[in-house]
C-alpha cells in the first residue's frame, strides 16, 4: 500500500514545525526520514497514521491491504509503550483482543509473531523482566501480529545501546524481507537509514521542510558485503554533508518556550 | 601489561579509605516484634509492682482478661458488628462515588475542570463536623453515620482516582488509540490498570479515616459500636473495658492494613 503526503503543515499553537510536505511511501519500499533533532520528525510520523491531524494538506493511503490486515497503519513506537502489567504474550495479544476473532485464531497469530521475533520462550515474561532489544522486539511483535499494510516506525532503535541495535536491525530487517510492508523509519541515524531504506528523505531544521530524498541504489540483503559498504559511506558522507550545518545550527537553537 | 608499573614513581602507599557505609536499611524482622512486646512487658510491670494506678491505665492482662470477657458473652460482636456494616456500607459509598468522580475528573476536561475546585474546596473540610448536619438531614439513625463516613472517604478517593488516572502515560494510550482499541476498552485495559497502583495507595488512606470517622460518630450518638462501647466503659471509669476496644480498632486497623498489603501483592506484581 502507499502512504501519501500532500502539502502536509503543521503547527502546534504558534509554532510551526512542518511546511508543505510532499512525501509518499510506495508499495514494499522503506522510506527513512532524517533530520536534525526537532525538525517535525516525529510529528510527521503521527500525522501519517492519524494520531493528531494536520493544520494544513492531506495524508491518503491507496493501494490493496494484504489479506486479514486488522489494522493497515501500524506503528512501533520509541519507547516501546508496553504496558508494564500484561505478559510478552498478552502486550502482543492486545492488538487483536477488540477484533472479533476465535480464541484459538487470536492465539496462533500471537505465537506466531513471538516467533517470528524469536520471542517465543519468553511469551510469559513482562516487559521489567525484558532488555530493551526485547521490549522493542515486542514492540515489533506487536506490529506484525495485525499484518499491517503500512509500518510507522518512530525512532525505534534509539533507546537501545549500540550493539543491541545492531542486533536487532539485523532481526527486523529479516522480518521486513520476508513480507516487504512499506515502512515509513524515522531515526537520526544516518548509518541505520543506510542499511534499510530504499530511499532516505532529508528534512530541514524547525519548521520542517522535505530537502531532498536520496535513493539506496542496493538491496537491502547485500549491504553488509564490502563492495556495498563503500558505496553506502559515499552516500553516508553525501547525506551528512546535507544536513550537517542545519543539525549544528539546531543544537545551538534555544527553545521557545 | 603491568598495572604495578607506576610504582616506582614514589611515594608511600596508601589504602583508598572506605567512605561508603551507612544508610542502607536492613529488615531486622525480631527487632521489631521485640519493641513491641518490650513496651506491653514495662507497662505490666509498671502495672504489677503498682508504679501505674490500675483504675487510670489498668495491666495488660487485665484489659486481654477483659476483651476475653466481651468476646465470650457476645458484647464484642454486638458491638464490632455495628461498627463493621457502617464502615462497609460508608467506604463501598464513598469508593465507588470517589472512583466514578476520580475517573470523570482525569479523562474529561469538562469533569476536571467544573469537579476539581469543588472536590478540592470540600476535601480539607473535617467530616466530622458535618455529622450534626447530616443528623437533621438523615435523622439519628444508620444513614447519617453511613453518609458521614462516604464523605469522608469520597474526597481521598476521588482526589488519588484522579491524580493516578492523570498519572497514566499518555503514550500507552497514543498506542492503543494506534490499533483502533475502542476507547471502553481503552479504559478498562489500559487506564484502570495503569492506576491501580495509585488507588490502592488511596484506598489505604481511606480505610484509616474510615476507622476514625466510624468512632467519632459512634461517640456521638449511637446505642452499639466500638466507639459507643468505649465511650460507656469510659463513663462508667472502665479502664480495662475502654482500652479493650481501643484493642479491638488497633488490631482492626492492622487487619485491614495486611488485607491491602495482600491485594497489592497479588495485584500489582508486575511491579
């Protein structure tokens, strides 16, 4: 499915963090959106699945939903919003308890996205119990158990320390490749950006405008070869000299309020 | 590789002095037991060897003789009894008001903002001096000793219902919203658990001035009661009657406590 954004804006009171925003997600492909810090990222994110609703323009999906998709916009979230009370299992299973499905239906696709996530022996566990990569593996669980048509992904490693988000890139980009759901991935990660998106979209500082999309010319599954790698630290170093003078100025910004 | 390496660099060795000790609590589970059964050992003593006037404060044993005493012919019950059903009528009242209230007030902007200045103008009122009142309003009977006990209770209830419900993260609720979970649902999986905690916090506060409230009202005007019973022994100058019921409320009160205690551990253990 394709996700569209047209003439998007966005204002919260005074304040305008997005303008004219035009940015689609085509079918199986990840779109990553970088920029420096509070340059609308994740407000862009929550406009594209309907959390808040745009001051200005209009967000329009289009395309088909694959086959028992409970909920076509799914997001995962930074901080995983797990909640504390319900098991791996039962964080899982709250995605689908307000659908109407048989009890041994609902539970096959839980057990199904825990595996799929490796978290099946931990399907017991509450999230306290868990590291992050496996909150945030949850969280993926979470996502998948709905088969979602579009996955909003709101800086979802940056809670997680480096080697663990090395890891689990790695565990969802497996996922990803299997099925291929269009992926809206916001980070501030340019090396992360690299080794998932098919495209990378650059923002401007607050307010936030769209710069420029880079395109990832090599398949997701062979950029850990050393051929790709050299390839994709040129196109790191073209992107970092794109935002970097907007990423310096906005850490030397003040806030407004 | 040579972490001595530097040694040769001079001086007198030294050991780092250690500054970190103290402030670490440890359970001392006998100790605690001891201070108490110390302070009942002294005061039977005191008693015993005629230090302490036994008609002012009579022994120990001579108030457990008469607690055994009102347990066995029936006035223990007669009297916990009464006390019991006003305070399980009055707090039922007060909680699921203060629960209904507390709820409104922490989802709707409208609830919070036309309840919150009422709520908090009423709750520093003492309720006690409202039981007078509720006497003209209700008569002399059950209902003004009930109601005088759900106001009192009603406030605390509403304020921590509240203030726990404002206490959830928005974000699990974001998440929810996320995957189209209606919003009933929304309440009862996300926003009643996620406020549990701070509840049952309220509800410990409430079942304490429960206990205050239902004396109080029973010293001023009630035929059976735990505080009607102390109010008569001390009338009648029965020290070891009175302190008897004063007994019987501390080892309510710590029932009631463990019983909390007991809900906690089995419904919050995720924390």
């Amino acid at each position: 499915m394709d996700l569209r954004l047209e003439g998007v804006s966005h204002r919260y009171d005074a304040l305008p963090v997005l303008e004219d925003v035009d940015l689609a997600a085509c079918d199986g492909e990840i779109l990553a959106i970088i920029g420096p810090s509070g340059c609308g990222k994740s407000t862009l994110l929550q406009l594209a699945g309907g959390l808040i609703q745009p001051s200005g323009g209009t967000v329009t999906m289009a395309g088909a939903v694959p086959p028992d998709c409970l909920n076509p916009i799914t997001y995962v979230f930074q901080d995983f919003a797990l909640l504390p009370w319900r098991t791996v299992a039962g964080n899982v299973a709250l995605a689908l308890e307000h659908h109407p499905l048989a009890r041994t239906e609902l539970r096959d696709r839980v057990a199904d996205a825990l595996s799929r996530l490796g978290l099946s022996e931990f399907a017991d566990a509450l999230p306290r119990q868990l590291s992050g990569g496996m909150r945030q593996r949850v969280g993926i669980a979470r996502a998948l158990v709905v088969n979602p048509a579009v996955l909003l992904l709101d800086e979802p490693m940056s809670a997680l320390d480096a080697q663990t988000r090395e890891l689990l890139i790695d565990d969802f980009l497996g996922v990803w490749l299997q099925q291929k759901t269009t992926a809206l991935y916001v980070t501030h990660n340019l090396a992360e950006a690299l080794r998932l998106a098919d495209r990378v979209a650059v923002f401007s500082r607050r307010p936030g405008r769209l710069r420029e999309v880079v395109a990832v010319p090599i398949p997701q599954a062979e950029r850990n070869q050393p051929a790709a790698r050299l390839e994709l630290a040129k196109i790191q170093d073209a992107l970092w000299s794109l935002i970097r003078d907007e990423a310096s100025a906005a850490d030397r910004e003040m806030a407004h309020v | 590789m040579s972490e001595t390496g530097a040694s040769g660099l001079g001086g007198e060795r030294r050991p780092v002095p250690f500054r970190g000790g103290g402030f670490v609590l440890r359970p001392h589970r006998i100790a605690g037991a001891a201070g108490l059964l110390a302070l009942i050992a002294l005061w039977q003593i005191g008693s015993t060897r005629g230090w302490i006037s036994a008609l002012m404060a009579p022994a120990p044993s001579e108030v457990l003789a008469a607690l055994g005493v009102i347990a066995a012919d029936g006035t223990l019950a007669v009297h916990l009894g009464a006390s019991l059903g006003r305070i399980g009528s009055g707090w039922a009242l007060g909680t699921a008001t203060g629960l209904a209230a507390g709820l409104a007030m922490g989802m709707f902007s409208l609830a919070r903002a036309a309840g919150l200045p009422v709520v908090s103008a009423l709750f520093p009122i003492p309720k006690i001096a409202l039981l007078p009142l509720l006497i003209l309003w209700f008569g002399i009977g059950e209902p003004s000793k009930v109601a005088t006990i759900a106001l009192g209770t009603f406030f605390p209830t509403a304020i921590a219902t509240f203030s726990a419900v404002d206490g959830v993260p928005r974000s699990l609720i974001r998440m929810a919203q996320s995957f189209g979970v209606p919003a009933p649902r929304i309440v009862w999986s996300i926003v009643l658990p996620g406020a549990l905690p701070g509840i049952l916090a309220g509800f410990r506060i409430t079942a304490s001035i429960a206990l205050i409230l239902v004396v109080a009202a029973e010293m001023i005007g009630a035929e059976f009661g735990i505080g009607a019973f102390i109010l008569q022994a001390g009338n009648l100058m029965r020290t070891d009657q009175l302190l008897a019921g004063v007994v019987v409320l501390s080892v309510l009160g710590l029932l009631v406590a463990a019983l909390l205690s007991w809900a906690e551990w089995v419904l919050l253990r995720w924390r």
